[in-house]
C-alpha cells in the first residue's frame, strides 16, 4: 500500500516506471535501515538535562488528584458562601474570608463584619417566617417570640439591640397602658414587657361585655397598626391594650 | 510537549549526525532552546516549531564541527543473519548514512521524516512548512541522488 502511494508521488512529480522501481528499493532500503530510537532511560536522562525535572516526575494520576481536589475546594469555598452560621461549610467561609482579607486589598473587617450581619438578618428573617407560619396554633411561641431577643442577641448582638429597642418600647406602651387600667391589669401588663400577654388579653376580653368586645377589635387594629417591625413587642403590646383599652374605653364614654 | 515529540525529533537529528549520543545531545539542546522560547511557542503547530529548532541546533552543530562521525553502536536487530549479511548490511546501511550525509538539507529533511519516521507527505509538509508538492518533488530528487550516490 505505501510502495504504491509512493509509486503515485513519484509518478506525479514525472518518475518513469524504471525509475519508480529503482527508487522504491531504495525508499524501502532506507525504511529498513536501523533506527537508533531514544530508549526511556535516554528519555529521562535528557530530560534532566534540560531542566524539565518535572516531566517524568509530574505524574499524571498525582496531577489529576491534585487538581480534583483544587477543584473541589474550590467549588465547596464557592458553594460556602451561601452558609449561615451553624452550617458545616460556614468554617470554609470564615477561612475564605480571612484569605480574601489577605489577598483582596479593599476587603477589611469592615466588610466581613457586614456579611456576618446579613447572615444574621438572613437566620433572623426566616425564622420570623417560620415562627408566624406557627404563630396563631400555640401561644408558647409567642411567648417565646417575646424572649427571643436575648436568644438572638448571642448571633448578633445588634440585631438583638435594635430588637430590645423595640420591646423597650412595648414594654414603656405596657406600662402607660397599665397607668390607664386599674390593678387588676397591671399584672398582665407587666408580663407584657416580656411578650407573654396572651394570656391576659383573653381574661381582659373575657371579662368584658359586648361593647367592650367590640372596643376590643378597635384596640387590636391600633396596636397592629402601632406594632412596627418587631412583631413579638407588637403581640405584647397588642395584649396589654387589650387589657388596658377594656376598662379604658368605657370610661371614655 | 516534550514526551510527544522527543523521540521523533531524536530519530529526527540521528538521521543526520548518525551517533546516538551526539543525537541525544542535540535533543537536549533542541528542547532546551524550545524552553527557552516559550513565549514563541506555537500552540496550534508544535511540530514545524520544534523541528526549526532542531535544525537550528543542526545547522550551529555543523558549523562548529566538521566532519560528521558516524554511530559505531547501530545494531543489528536479527541476531539469526550470517556474518556475510551482517557485513553486507553494515556496509550498505553506512553507505546509505553516508549518502544521505551529502544531500542537500532540505532533502534530507525529506527524506529522513518520509521514510525513517515514517510520516506521510501531508505531515512532512506542515512539519517542515513546505507545500505537499514541494514535498514530492524534493523527495524525488532526493531519491534520485542517493540512487546516485550509492551506484
């Protein structure tokens, strides 16, 4: 098959026949012609000569192992930032940030600072939509919801300041509306500073008559409308107006 | 880069100085002026670079020494021939060296990567960046004059 693919080239480029045969042996000779060829040792040797110390030694399996792993880091350290406080890979997160803090000239604690807090409004959000998925079947959780700032506070403790603030402030309504009630309502409104005042706005609305019922829906709509942000001081407030705003309001009258 | 081409640019020089260890030698210094160029390196045609290269570092080896010594240390494969064909086939595979020492370089270029690497006319051509018609017509001549060399 080459002798004729040699025929051809050579009768393209005008060989005669003899001469194609003549030059075939030929071709042929030099074909067979012993070959030196680099042996694997002559290989290695140059090779170390040259300075690519490496070409042997760069072993494919430990290159590909290697770079598996710089790929799986990699794609792990990616996957990390997305991990809230308490995930498995939010250590890797920590650490890449530290790297970044290293490598990254404009990223300072400044910066890690304010990824700590999106992660805490990140945990703090979908725990508040947890909790209200949950909120109208168990008065504990609101309750809870009341002294959550403090279990809060150990994450983040501006989150927990501003979420003080804001009970501080239900709790300072409480106790304005406590000033409005008589005694027998100033116990519910001191358990209204700490968010349980569940339970004594059903025994203000239970003791009321149907006017102060309907008082009752009025003053639930304006602590609603006062709660602000903090749904668990508005739930407090919202139940010692219920215990201030029945004996309130008809005196109003 | 260089586990691919290594052994082809060594058969490559061979066919020219015929001494295994001036080949190697060679080789070396084949690769280690491709390293030293890397910024040059042509990722899409490795082959025509290295072997510009390689005859690069021929052309400085033939200029600095002259003449050619040949390889004692080829041998002989078939251990079951007879002296006389031994003997026969030394002398004609000195011969043929020798021949092929006296063409013309482009030739022998030819010549040693259509018939001692065994590439075909199409790789001989981006190899040597030659046209695939150049690369016929010198392989004939070349032909022609080793025919003429050894008769």
């Amino acid at each position: 098959m080459k002798q004729n693919k040699l025929a051809n080239e050579l009768r393209d480029v005008g060989a005669s026949d003899n001469e194609i045969t003549e030059l075939e042996k030929l071709a042929h000779a030099l074909g067979n012609s012993p070959q030196s060829r680099l042996s694997k040792s002559s290989k290695n040797a140059i090779a170390h000569q040259i300075g690519f110390k490496n070409a042997f030694v760069f072993r494919r399996p430990a290159l590909s192992g290697a770079m598996a792993f710089v790929l799986l880091l990699l794609s792990l350290t990616v996957f990390a930032q997305t991990a809230q406080p308490g995930h498995p890979l939010h250590a890797l997160k920590r650490g890449s940030e530290e790297i970044r803090k290293v490598v990254q000239p404009g990223f300072d604690d400044d910066d890690i600072q304010k990824i700590r807090d999106d992660e805490v409004k990140k945990s703090n959000s979908s725990d508040d939509s947890d909790d209200d998925s949950h909120n109208s079947s168990s008065d504990d959780k609101g309750r809870n919801r009341g002294s959550g700032d403090t279990e809060k506070s150990k994450d983040d403790h501006r989150e927990s300041d501003s979420e003080d603030s804001s009970g501080s402030r239900d709790r300072t309504r409480t106790e304005e509306d406590d000033n409005d009630s008589n005694s027998g309502s100033s116990g519910s409104g001191s358990s209204g500073g700490s968010g349980s005042n569940s339970g004594s706005g059903s025994s203000g609305s239970g003791s009321s008559n149907d006017d102060d019922k309907k008082d009752d829906n009025k003053d639930v709509l304006g602590t609603n409308s006062g709660s602000g942000s903090n749904k668990s001081g508005s739930n407090s407030g919202s139940g010692s107006n219920n215990s201030g705003s029945n004996r309130d309001k008809p005196e109003d009258d | 880069m260089y586990n691919t081409y290594a052994d082809d640019i060594y058969r490559y020089l061979f066919s020219y100085v015929h001494n295994s260890a001036l080949a190697e030698d060679l080789t070396a210094e084949t690769f280690t002026k491709a390293w030293a160029n890397i910024d040059n390196f042509d990722f899409k045609q490795p082959r025509p670079w290295l072997y510009k290269i390689a005859k690069n570092t021929l052309t400085d080896y033939f200029r600095k020494k002259q003449p050619l010594p040949l390889d004692e240390d080829i041998e002989i494969i078939d251990n079951k021939q007879s002296v006389e064909d031994y003997v026969d086939n030394q002398l004609s595979q000195k011969r043929i060296a020798t021949a092929m020492t006296k063409l013309p370089d482009d030739m022998k270029s030819v010549v040693s990567m259509r018939f001692l690497l065994g590439y075909s006319v199409k790789k001989t051509a981006s190899s040597l960046e030659l046209t695939e018609a150049n690369v016929r017509v010198l392989q004939y001549r070349a032909l022609k004059k080793l025919r003429g060399y050894l008769s």
